[in-house]
C-alpha cells in the first residue's frame, strides 16, 4: 500500500492558511477515515455479568430517590468508546433501569427508539402511546421514536429491565432530545392479542390495517412457544432464530436496530457469521458461553455483552440437557459495501 504523505509534509504556512479557509487535505487523514481492508471498531467485546450489576443498581435504588433521577438506571457503558460516552456500541445503548414498588417515571417522548428486555420482577407496566403495557421476565416491549412513555410498578418487589436504545446514533446525527409531558390515560394494549395468530392479520373490510407500530409488546411466553416449534418442526436446523417485526408488514418491529430471539439447543455450540454491526446479547434463560478472538464470556440469565463488528463469534450452550435462550439486537442489516442503512429520516420531529 502507497504511503501517503503527511501533514507535517506541508509548509508551515500553506497548513496555517488551510485551517484559515476551514479547509483540511484529506491525504494526511485518508487511512483513518478509510482504512485497509476492514473498519477499526472502538467497540470492544465486553460482558456485563447481572450478578455484578444487581446489588449496585438495588444500590442506586436506596441513594437516588426516583424523583432525582427520573429514570434510574445504570448505563452499560463499553470501555472502547470510554464510559462517559455511555454507548455499548456505535449505534446502541445499553440501561438498567430499576422501579420500586409504589414508584413512577415520568411521562417524556424522544426522538431515539427505545425497548425494554423484562428481566425481574412483577407487577410492572410502562405505558406508550396511550397503551398500558404489563411487564414480564422476557417480554420485548418497544418504545417507538416520538410516543410518549411513562412507567408504574403496583407490585411489592423491585422491577429490573434492559433499555436498549438507539440514542448513540441519534445523538452522532445531531437529532436526540426529548420532551416532558403528563401522566398519560391508559387503556390496555391488545397488540398481542390482535396479531398473536401470525399469518392471519384484522381486515376491516378488504383494507388491511397499515399502523407504524401494530404490536407494542411481544411477550415471552408467545416468543418461547414459537422457538420451541421451530426447533421441533427443523431438528436439523442449526439457528432456531426468530426476529421480532411489525406483524402487518414483516419488516423489522423498529426501524434503526433489529431485535431477534435464539435459542441453542441442549449442547449446541452456534458459529455466528460475522456481520457488519456490533451485536448485544442478553441471556433470557440457562446459561451459555460467547467466544470471540481470544475472549470468553460465561453467561449466566440475565448477563448482557456486546460482541464487535466485522468478527465471527460462537454460542455454546453450557447444558447438556437443557436449552439456553437469548436475545439480540444489531442493525437491521448489515451495511452492505457502499451503502448505509441508516434511517435518520424517519426519525419523528416532535
Ligand atoms: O425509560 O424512557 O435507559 O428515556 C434512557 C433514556 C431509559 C426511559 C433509558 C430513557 C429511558
């Protein structure tokens, strides 16, 4: 490869008038904004073990009282990016959000998409857009770009999720802020219910319903179910995979990041291809190893990491007997060679 010239190659005064005119010779800079072969990720592969996490975030629940904090979460921050960034990766930001019983979290709408990955505890419920929301371990429960969002817990022991958002790249294009607002009127979402048989969508007369966002919440049982069935109707199948989509149109249920659920079969030890996006997994139930490069991470349920772009990784299934699941979120696609996928323009302007 051509060595390129370097800035300190150039006169003294010629750089100075440059920088004068905001002018900037890309050739000094040309390796690292375009480097050979494959990209240089800061994100780092990095495992966020829930036993470690529990007792600080039960922590923050007796120092900040909720209203101080507004949303009380722990950010799992990737020491790639540095942790004041508060990203887990390019694109994606990883919380622990902890609810009290008797505690409730503002109403606000954003512009980044948000989900919530259920991991403890009952009687919790967030409400978006109006559609009250009953949370449960394993549920995925959106919070789309601009619906107003408040969260309440009527049960007797702390509630903990995952928020997974899009914020670092909404944040990179200069569009992330949020609006306050009211308590909101709830009625119950039937999302579920309405879309729970897939492959028979509500007709009102020979118009199918087209809505943005059709299902707000996916629960596990349902998620499970469909898991268990694929595993037995394809017992050769080697990724018992499903992702989580708009049930009217089949494109993915948010339209930045992707969320998909895997369970690995009793044994099983999955190769995953590498692909353009740093990916998050979060363990539902039993417990697994990720290897990546040279690293490992033993996973027990309820452990988060984030595995970089660009590199292959496995999944192993650390029972024999019983299976391990676990979700992920990623971009959509990957980003082909010359194309991004992102989506900033369908972004809502509040
Ligand atoms: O629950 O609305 O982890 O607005 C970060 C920002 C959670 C939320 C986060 C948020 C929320």
């Amino acid at each position: 490869m051509q060595q390129l010239a370097r800035l300190e190659d150039l006169p003294a005064d010629y750089r100075e008038e440059l920088a004068q005119q905001n002018l900037v010779p890309l050739w000094p800079n040309l390796r690292s904004v375009l480097p050979p072969d494959k990209p240089l990720p800061n994100t780092r592969a990095t495992h966020w073990p829930y036993a470690a996490l529990r007792p600080l975030l039960l922590r923050a629940g007796e120092l900040t009282p909720i209203e101080k904090a507004e949303r009380r979460v722990l950010v799992l921050a990737n020491p790639g990016h540095g942790l004041e960034k508060m990203q887990a990766s390019a694109a994606m930001y990883l919380g622990m959000q902890l609810l009290l019983p008797g505690e409730w979290a503002p109403a606000h709408r954003h512009t980044p998409n948000a989900v919530r990955m259920i991991v403890e505890g009952e009687g919790a419920y967030t409400t978006v857009g109006g559609e009250k929301c009953p949370m449960h371990r394993g549920d995925l429960i959106l919070t789309p770009t601009g619906l107003w969002h408040d969260h309440g817990h009527d049960g007797d022991a702390p509630v903990v999720w995952l928020d997974v958002l899009d914020l670092p790249l909404v944040h990179y294009l200069e569009a992330s802020y949020h609006v306050d607002g009211e308590r909101q009127a709830a009625k119950p979402a039937h999302g579920e219910r309405l879309h729970a048989q897939g492959g028979i969508l509500p007709t009102p007369f020979f118009e199918r319903r087209k809505t943005a966002y059709p299902m707000l919440r996916y629960p596990w049982t349902q998620t499970r179910a469909a898991l268990e069935a694929l595993a037995a109707a394809e017992p050769a199948l080697d990724a018992v995979q499903v992702s989580y989509v708009n049930p009217q149109t089949g494109a993915d249920a948010q339209n930045i990041l992707g969320y998909y659920a895997l369970m690995l079969r009793p044994g099983q030890t999955l190769k995953l291809p590498a692909r353009s996006p740093a990916t998050v997994c979060h363990l539902i139930e039993g417990a697994a190893e990720a290897r990546i490069q040279d690293q490992q991470f033993a996973l027990s349920a309820a452990d988060t990491c984030c595995l970089p772009g660009y590199t292959p990784w496995v999944l192993v299934n650390s029972s024999a007997d019983a299976p391990a699941f676990s979700s992920s979120s990623t971009k959509p696609r990957c980003i082909a060679s010359w194309a991004s996928t992102s989506r900033d323009s369908d972004q809502a302007h509040l």
